[in-house]
C-alpha cells in the first residue's frame, strides 16, 4: 500500500528516536537495497558519504555495485549504526532479524519499505524505527 505524507515523518510510540535527527548524526550506516537498478539508493549512499558518514553498500539480490549481499556478511557488522532500507518489507523483515541477531539498533524506513508488522518487529527487539527520507532530512553539501 503507498505511503500517505500523514504516515511520513510517523515514529512508532515508545521508540528511541523522536525524529530522525538522532539517527542523521550516527557515522556509520549500511544501505540496503538494489543498488545500481534504483537509482534512489545510490543518491542515498552519496548523500549519506558527503556528510562524511561511513557507508556500506548491502545488496540482498546480490548484485554489483554493492559489495554484500547481507548486513552479516560486512567486515565488522557490529560497527553499523544505522541501516537506511530501501527495499520491500517482506525482505524488510530478514534485515531486521539480521539487525537484532548482530544488535544494529536504528533502522531509517525510506519511503514505501515499511509496514505495520515491520515496526511491530522493531519494537519486539528494541531496535528505534523512523520512517522518513535521508534526502530529504539530510541536506545536499555538507552539514
């Protein structure tokens, strides 16, 4: 179902983060998406680099540019602080079981990946959800 702009900037009760603001100043992220077949998750990952954040590239369909396919495959999965999602939440789902067994703890929701079930997942494991979009919360240039 698309997203309505009401549903947008939604943080689910009870979640760490109020707003996305907190998650913006982490420094080390993983995007998850198809990268180098939507061109969203490249602008992301460029975005979220000139702000001088540390960036790895996750792929669950496995393909190039990225260089992983999943969050337990990076060199030191423990070190990420934040996970931007850029794919459906039925695959949602799996990264966010990766997140809790690797105890990734804020999970950014870009637009049309989240679900009702995704942040009921979230909270039954204590990871902060926000739904918004780095783009658009991030600003071009550096902060």
């Amino acid at each position: 179902h698309p997203m309505s702009a009401g549903t947008l900037f939604r943080v689910t009760a009870g979640m760490a983060a109020s707003d996305g603001s907190a998650m913006l100043k982490k420094k080390v992220w993983a995007v998850v998406g198809n990268h180098g077949k939507n061109p969203v998750v490249g602008q992301l990952t460029e975005r979220l680099r000139s702000h001088g954040k540390e960036v790895f590239r996750v792929n669950p369909y496995n393909k190039p540019p990225a260089e992983f396919s999943s969050l337990k495959d990076l060199p030191d999965p423990e070190s990420v602080e934040c996970v931007d999602l850029v794919v459906n939440p039925t695959m949602g789902m799996d990264v966010v079981e990766q997140m809790a067994a690797l105890g990734i703890r804020n999970l950014f929701v870009q637009p049309g990946a989240g679900s009702k079930e995704l942040s009921s997942r979230c909270e039954e494991f204590g990871i902060a959800v926000h739904e918004g979009c780095v783009l658009v919360e991030l600003p071009a240039g550096r902060l």
